[in-house]
C-alpha cells in the first residue's frame, strides 16, 4: 500500500510523543529507522530537550544506572565514564537530536493538557498551552507518552514543619543556581540515589555535610569506569564494543537481582564486605544495614567509593534518626542530639504522577487509568492508539523505552499494511484476570503512588514486568496481531474489526 495522504493541516501527525526526554528521543529515533513514512511530532513543556537530565540541577546529578543500558540499543555509548553526570547525558541526547534531524520535530514550551481520543476520524485531538498561555488544539492519530513517571511541578511534601529553622531549606528538584554552600553546614534529609549523589559532591566545599535519613539504605559501590567496555573499545569496532557490554551489563543486572531474591543473605554478607573494604573491618555498618532485604528497594550505587570517601575524611557522616524539631541553627532529632545546619537539603524522594497529569478521555468520557491494564507494559487495556513508556525498577529506563519503541513501530507499520488507523488491546468485561501487586518494591514513593497505578494481572500480557531479558525476547518474537490487540478503520464500531489486508506478523 502506498503512504497516508499528509494531511492539510499542520497540526495533524501521525504520532505526537509527548515529551524530549530519554523516552521522546528514543522513539523519534526508532521512528526515523523503521517507519519513516510516518509523520511525527515532539512536544516539550520545557525549554530543552532531557526530561530528568535537563530539569534536576543539584550538585554530582549523575546517572544511577550504568550508561552501556541507559543508552540505547541503537546509539554506543562513547564516554569513559559508564556512571555518567547529566551534562554527558544531555550531549548523548542532543547528539542524536542532531544526527538523526530530529530537533526540528522538537516544539519546545507546549504543554499538554487533555487529549481525547474520537472513533469517527481515529485521532487523539490535543490541547496544549504555550508558555504565554496560548491554548493550542492538534491532532495525532497514536499518542506516544514518554513524559516520565513523576511530577515535575511539585515533588513529595514529607509535611515538615521549619518552625524557628531561619537558614535555608532547599529540594533536589528546584536546585538554585546560585547556591553559595561554602564552608556551611549541610544537612541532606534522605537515603536514597539523590542524597547519595549530593552529600560526596557538596563535602568538597562544605564545612560539613551530614545524611540524615531515617532507614537505612542498601550501598552498591563499583568503578565510575567499566574497564572491560573500555578495553574492548580499544580492540573491537564502536557498535560491537558496546553491544557485548551492554548485555553483559544486562545478564549481570539479572542475575544480582535474582540472587538477592533467593539468597539475600549471601548478598548483604557481599554489600558489607564492600563498605569494610574501604571503611575498615571494625566500621560499624548499622548506617548501611536496612530492615529489608537488598532489592526490596532500589540498590543505591556509589561511584567510585566516593561516599565512603568523604565519609572517611570526616567532610560527611551518615545519622541515622527522627526528627523532633527544626530549630535555628540546624535540627534536633527524637534522641535529643543536635545537628547544625545552615542548609537543610530535602531529598525526600518524587511525587509520581501518571500520563504527564494529562487528562486523557475517550469520546469526551473521562479515562482513568488505575481502572485499565497494562498491556505488554506498553499499551492500557480498551484505549486505542496510545503507547507510553514505565522504566523498570531493577534495572535501565532506556531498556523498556527501546522495546516498547520498537514494539509500536512494528504495530504502526502493520496497520498501515493493512490498511486500518485503529489498534486497541482489547479486554472483555467478564476477563477473570487475576490481579497482581502492580510493584513488588517497598520504596515509599512506589507504596505512595499505588492508587493512581494502572492495573497489573498475574499473567502476561496484561502487566508490566520486571523481566527485562523476558520481555526483550516476547516483544520482539510474539506476534503483534496476537489476537487481543483489535484492528479497526476509522467510525467503525468496536464490535466490527478489520478484515486482515495483509499477511499477519
């Protein structure tokens, strides 16, 4: 068949990706290579293409996740470095931007609103407000959400009170730019990835840097350099280099989060000897010993012992505590103790929000979609034509957003084989599924955000796995008309699918 008539109107795409982040990027990409006769069009709120790496501007902000899987499949990682800080990540991003022609797609400053989705003309019709608050009307006939899993206009308020606090109080996601933290007193209320990254990299200037968190958290510490990706590009072409250290970045991911599942006792004996190694054999780790098991939350990674590092100078320490009260000049904890502060830094984790906090609907009917399934972790159950992208937790974003990116590839080069503009999982009312906690991971902002999640059922294909190395191999083998996913033409009833056009994948 040949292409799709180009509309004559400007605004009307075959895909709109909400979002210039690692997820929009990446899926412009694919779209570049494997439908290229596909029109598409990027709409970013802010200013920059980055999502994440563009918002967050505090002090070290790096990744936590090794670059060789937080690339993508199609684009070598080339940096020394496999534990990279965001303006690396920002130029691997704008790199391909560039490379690929794909910056002019870009509308920068346009939000998205509400999107709903019309059976008569099988399009998604768009609302968006510029930044001088201009609404905006479009349409697209697949929506392509890469628009992140937190909110970025508020992050999560533990509720504290600053009472007679008079220094200042800061969060990781509204970083000043003009911050002036030397030879102060710091105080980083949190445990996880943020406050790992923060406390080594403000100790340098800072008088003292103290990470007061109330669990501990599981440390992982490696080498900010991959010695073996980095000998193997000495030796081996670019794209092979990176491909072999990509899967066996991959394989060992796998295999350390299961074997903190079935053996986590060996694995804490294993965490601890880490942090002796550079801590001394008689440190106490009761500040690196949590309640749970290791993978029961996120693993936090510190590059290149720098944590330790600092710690060991006497530039930081880790309390672990409650807080009583904020008083001037720092804060008092339940035991009574005091901690000097003349910056409270609160990295007490994200707010998460679902669909970029677009309000979607379906013929002017309002969608909620903690009542739809996942379906293969890409789509929700009786939406059509509409993808988005939900990192895994025990491993790289990037990994799903590539298998989900070329999954509706190959869904938009079918129906367009056969001739249709409509592809809908389609669950009856009467499923029987059999639901499933939708995370299996203790973390508070993951229990804080449950009741705004889609569903999750027992069986696949309606849930979004954990399973990268299963799904890799599902996405790409099982065949997209699996018959669940429903093929329709425009202003036809749901009750009168398509008749197959072209040969089934």
């Amino acid at each position: 068949m040949g292409e799709r008539p180009a509309s004559n109107r400007a605004t009307d795409f075959d895909v709109l990706i909400v979002g210039a982040g690692i997820s929009g990027i990446g899926m412009a990409a694919h779209m570049k290579e494997k439908v290229p006769g596909h029109s598409f069009a990027i709409v970013e709120r802010r200013k920059n293409l980055g999502g994440t790496w563009d918002l967050f501007r505090y002090p070290g902000i790096r990744s936590d996740s090794d670059m060789h899987t937080l690339g993508f499949d199609f684009e070598p990682w080339k940096h020394e470095k496999s534990i990279a800080d965001a303006p690396a990540i920002l130029d691997y991003l704008g790199t391909i931007a560039d490379e690929r022609d794909i910056r002019r797609h870009i509308r920068f400053g346009h939000k998205v609103i509400s999107a709903d989705w019309q059976n008569s003309d099988a399009r998604w019709h768009v609302t968006l407000e510029t930044p001088d608050g201009e609404r905006k009307k479009l349409t697209a006939n697949w929506l392509y959400l890469g628009s992140g899993y937190y909110d970025y206009d508020e992050p999560y308020d533990p509720g504290f009170d600053f009472g007679e606090f008079t220094g200042q109080v800061i969060h990781p996601q509204f970083w000043p730019e003009d911050l002036d933290y030397t030879g102060k007193n710091v105080v980083v209320i949190g445990s996880g990835a943020t406050a790992v990254t923060i406390v080594p990299s403000m100790a340098d200037k800072a008088a003292k840097v103290t990470m007061l968190q109330r669990t501990p958290t599981w440390m992982f510490s490696r080498p900010a350099k991959d010695g073996i990706a980095n000998f193997l590009r000495k030796v081996l072409p670019e794209k092979t280099a990176y491909k072999i250290t990509r899967w066996k970045n991959i394989k060992l991911q796998d295999v350390s989060f299961k074997r903190a599942r079935t053996k986590p006792e060996k694995v804490k004996q294993f965490l601890h000897k880490r942090i002796m190694k550079i801590m001394g054999k008689d440190y106490d780790l009761a500040p690196f010993t949590p309640p749970y098991d290791p993978w029961d939350q996120r693993l936090c990674l510190v590059p290149d012992d720098d944590l330790f590092e600092a710690m060991k100078s006497g530039k930081a320490e880790v309390v672990t505590g409650r807080i009583k009260a904020f008083e001037k000049g720092g804060v008092r904890l339940e035991d009574e103790s005091f901690l000097p502060a003349d910056i409270v830094v609160t990295a007490t984790g994200l707010k998460l929000a679902v669909a970029g906090k677009i309000k979607l609907s379906q013929e002017g009917e309002p969608v909620d979609l903690a009542q739809r399934f996942y379906y293969k972790g890409c789509m929700f159950s009786n939406l059509p034509n509409l993808a988005v992208v939900f990192g895994y937790l025990n491993a790289s974003w990037t990994l799903r957003a590539d298998i989900n990116s070329d999954y509706v590839c190959r869904v938009l080069d079918l129906t367009k084989r056969m001739g249709v503009d409509i592809a809908v999982p389609t669950l009856p009312e009467n499923h029987g599924l059999e639901e499933d906690d939708i995370f299996d991971f203790s973390s508070g902002y993951i229990q804080r955000s449950k009741h705004i999640m889609p569903k999750n059922a027992v069986s696949y294909p309606w849930r979004l796995n954990q399973e990268y190395v299963l799904d890799r191999k599902r996405m790409a083998s099982d065949p997209v008309d699996d018959g669940i996913l429903t093929f329709y033409r425009a202003g036809a009833e749901v009750t009168e699918p398509a008749k197959k056009m072209a040969p089934a994948e």
